[in-house]
C-alpha cells in the first residue's frame, strides 16, 4: 500500500502551492472561529475535558503534508522524542481496541498544555470547542462558561467544502489514491525520520 509519506520526497516540487493554499484556509477558519468564539466570550484555556485526550481521526492528505511540514522543522532530537511518543500512544490505543475499550491518551505534541506544532496542527484542532451547524454542541469547557450564551451560527460548512476542494486538488496533481484515516500519533510515527 502507498502511504502518504511516499509523497513526502517523492513530489516535494507539486507540494508547494497545495500547502500555500491550505495555510490560507487555516487563517481564515481561525479568524471565523475566533470572531464566533469573541461573541461568546469564550477562550479556550485547557479544561479537563483537553481536546487533546479525544481520538480525532484525520482524513485528508493535505493535513498529513502540512503537519509534517512543522515537524519536519524540529531538531533530530525532538523528532525522535515525538516518534518515540507517537508509538506509546499507538500502542495503548491498539490494546485498549483489544480489549473493547475506550482510552483517553495524551496527543503526542502536547507539551505542558501547549501543541509543539500549533501552526500547523490540523482543521479540527483549529476548529473543536464551539457549538457549530454541523455536529452541535460545543466542547464540556464551553458548556461550562458559555452554554447560556444564545446560540451564534458558525457553519463550517463552507470551510468544509473549501478544504475538500483542495484535498481532490492534491489527490489528483499527485495521482495519490489511498484513503487517509489516521490519528496525529499514527502521522507522526510514519513520517521518515
């Protein structure tokens, strides 16, 4: 099977401008996160409820690239401390899965409350904790603090589909075919070192 990292030298020269474009998303979801979450009067500050103990799968090619972009900017050393990591928490997710059971695990560029790859972390690292039109509700922290505030529409509808229009972009400037599902850990673990 073609893994996504088989792209990741292979057609650096494609790269670029999928990346520029994706960068450009990444600002505007942001800004359209911030200025609904202003209205709220909600700013995330770590809760218990830590987005980064959820087991988010991401699913496009262009994240994968993109967050192998920041790590790929990291000393040797911290690489293969966040490889070492990544494999811990593959590895407790493949037993808790054995078992029937559901685990909460650290992401793996969490470092003291803060991601190690903010800037280039994925959609739904950017986009998680206010209520929005597609899923509902929003994270227990927001519940907590701004849950009686009235509803303020955030559709991420039209990000969505932004995203999903550059990701068919990518796919088919790199005749890439795969379907993508993967956590930030199994990413991480399969980046060349």
């Amino acid at each position: 099977m073609v893994t996504p990292a088989t792209y990741l030298n292979a057609h650096a020269d494609k790269l670029e401008p999928h990346l520029e474009k994706l960068a450009d998303l990444f600002q505007r979801m942001e800004a359209a996160y911030d200025r609904v979450a202003a209205e709220y009067g909600f700013r995330c500050e770590g809760c218990a409820d830590n987005c980064c103990l959820t087991l988010f799968h991401h699913h496009t090619l262009l994240e994968y690239l993109y967050l192998y972009r920041g790590y790929a900017q990291l000393a040797a050393e911290e690489r293969d401390r966040l490889r070492q990591a990544a494999l811990q928490v593959n590895t407790a997710l493949a037993h808790a899965r054995e078992k029937g059971e559901t685990v909460r695990i650290m992401c793996p560029l969490n470092r003291d409350g803060r991601c190690m790859l903010y800037n280039y972390r994925p959609m739904i690292c950017r986009l998680h904790g206010i209520p929005h039109e597609m899923r509902g509700p929003g994270c227990g922290d927001f519940d907590r603090r701004s849950g009686d505030h009235p509803y303020i529409a955030f559709d991420r509808t039209p990000l969505y589909m932004e995203m999903a229009r550059a990701e068919k972009a990518l796919r088919e400037a790199l005749n890439f075919k795969e379907k993508t599902r993967l956590t930030v850990a199994q990413m991480i673990a399969e980046f060349p070192a």
